[in-house]
C-alpha cells in the first residue's frame, strides 16, 4: 500500500503493508513558487524512491493521497497554496505514475479527521470536530461515524468564512485562513508561523499577532462548537507544536459561551493524521471497501 500526503509546506509518503502495518515513511519539502507540476514530481520521485528502499522490485496494489484542496476528476477546487494545483487531476497522474489501477484522493483534513474518528482521539465520539492547523486552516465534521462531506465536498472549510459583519455581501474581502492559519501567520509577519510562535514571547508585534491568531480561532472554533454540540473536538497539524499557547485561550473560551463545553484534545497523530488517513484509503481501495469521505472516483471504477 503507499499512501501520499500533498500539503502546502510538505509532502509525505508512507508505504504499508496490505493489512495496513506501516512499514516506513519519508517527507519532502514542498516550493510553492515552483508550481502545481514541479511539487507533483517531487512527491512521486520521493514516493518511488522509497518504495524502492522498502519494497524493492514491488509495484503498489493501491495508492491512497490526501491533499489540500477538493480533489475532483478533473482538478482540485479551493487549493491556492500552489499555483496551477487546481488542473492536476490527481488521481489519474497516480495512476499513471505507479501503473495502478486502485487509486483513491481526498482531501487532507477530511482524510486526517477519518484517522482520527476511526483509529484516533475521536473513535467512540459523536458527534465530534476535527480542527486542523498547519499552512491553511480547515475542519472536518464527524457524525455518525463519518466525516460530513457537504454538497461539493467542501464542508469544514473555515479558511474562507467571514471576518466580520461588515464583511457580508462583499466579494473581495480578507479571510479566515489571512488570520488564523501558518500561511497567514507568514504573510503577516514575514517570518515561518513556527518562528513567530518560538520569538513571540519576546517580541510585542510577533506576539500581537499571535493574540489575534488565537482570538480569531477561538471564535469560530467556539461558534462551531455550539452549532455540532460535539462531545470532543481534536485539534492536529503543525501548530500544534505551539499548543501551550493556543490550548489555554481556547478552553477558556469554550467553557465561557459554549452551553455544553466539549472535551478538547490533541490528536493521536497532530502531525500526520492525513497521511495516516491516505494510507487507509489505499487499504480500502485495496479491499473494495469505502469510508465516505471526499474523494474522486477510483480509477477504472464504474462509481459516479
């Protein structure tokens, strides 16, 4: 099995058994200003490579990926982080490139939120919000067991909701995702999210942005909160290596406005959750079985 993880700052590959026992992992950086088709190869040569490290000489059975984006036949809707991401019809390019037939994408808060309500921090809860913060800002919705697709695949996408209430109406605005997530934190401060959390503590404008940050997080976050009713939100991605800073505000606001505060966690797998999740999409891709999370169509499948 090999799963792929195609984010805005990195690319994971796992290889797993076909019962799903990882076996081994690797990690390549990603160059936003090189382009959608540059950062495609780079995660396949690194995917390749260690396949030929782990299972030398053996062709994937099933490839599962998660990426940013709403993965579609045809291209990947909401994925600006890359540009020209949006024309890579990623499960075909997969195929082609493995020569694999058993091909399945989603989208990675949605396959992380599916790791973590079947393997992770919310099996057994429901429902339950996954809330994922790393370069963008999104989360997933888990009820009955399932992560919420929406209409379009596109429900827990929170980087794109409003600011305000002045924002209403208006086609050109700021949003969420400017403010509360690493690729914002960046564009603000000129600096990587994770030196601005580490030099914060010394700096009033890193750490004003920090406040702000967490106060826009805890807002919406707390709104959510009181529209699911979730019994535990699990919170992963890569600030969560900061959570000393944002775990406090957001509890205490939880506990102030939301009539039934929810447990709040860290997930079991904060850092890869989506690729622990598309090394599962290859084991159902695999088994003929499917999760009901936001994906394209296998390749070679009848399913519509």
């Amino acid at each position: 099995m090999l799963g792929l993880d195609f984010g805005g700052s990195k690319i994971a590959a796992a290889v797993a058994s076909m019962d799903g026992r990882w076996i081994g992992d690797a990690v390549v950086a990603t160059d936003p200003s090189l382009g959608a088709r540059p950062n495609l190869a780079r995660g396949i040569e690194a995917a390749r490579d260690l396949l030929a490290e782990l299972a030398p000489g053996e062709a994937p059975a099933a490839v599962g990926a998660a990426t940013f984006g709403i993965p579609g036949a045809h291209g990947i809707g909401l994925a600006p982080a890359i540009d020209g991401w949006e024309r890579i019809a990623l499960a075909r390019e997969l195929s082609e490139a493995f020569d694999c037939s058993r091909v399945r994408v989603a989208t990675d808060v949605k396959a992380g939120a599916a790791a973590e309500a079947r393997l992770g921090a919310l099996a057994g809860h429901d429902p339950a919000l996954y809330v994922n913060l790393g370069t963008g800002l999104a989360v997933a919705l888990v009820v009955g067991g399932e992560v919420v697709l929406g209409a379009n695949g596109a429900a827990g996408e929170i980087g794109y909701s409003l600011l305000s209430v002045e924002d209403v109406g208006l086609r050109t605005r700021d949003v969420l995702e400017d403010r509360a997530s690493g690729m914002g934190l960046a564009a603000a401060s000129g600096t990587p999210a994770a030196v601005v959390f580490e030099r914060s503590s010394d700096n009033a404008r890193l750490a004003t942005l920090v406040d702000e940050l967490v106060r826009h997080l805890c807002f919406h976050v707390v709104n959510l909160a009181i529209a699911l009713d979730p019994s535990r939100i699990a919170v992963g991605g890569g600030m969560v290596r900061s959570w000393g800073r944002i775990e406090g505000p957001l509890l205490q606001a939880l506990d102030a406005a939301v009539p039934y505060p929810p447990e709040l966690v860290v997930g079991a797998f904060p850092f890869d959750a989506a690729l622990v999740g598309a090394v599962s999409l290859a084991v159902e891709a695999a088994d003929g079985s499917w999760a009901g999370i936001a994906s394209a169509p296998a390749i070679g499948s009848t399913s519509k």
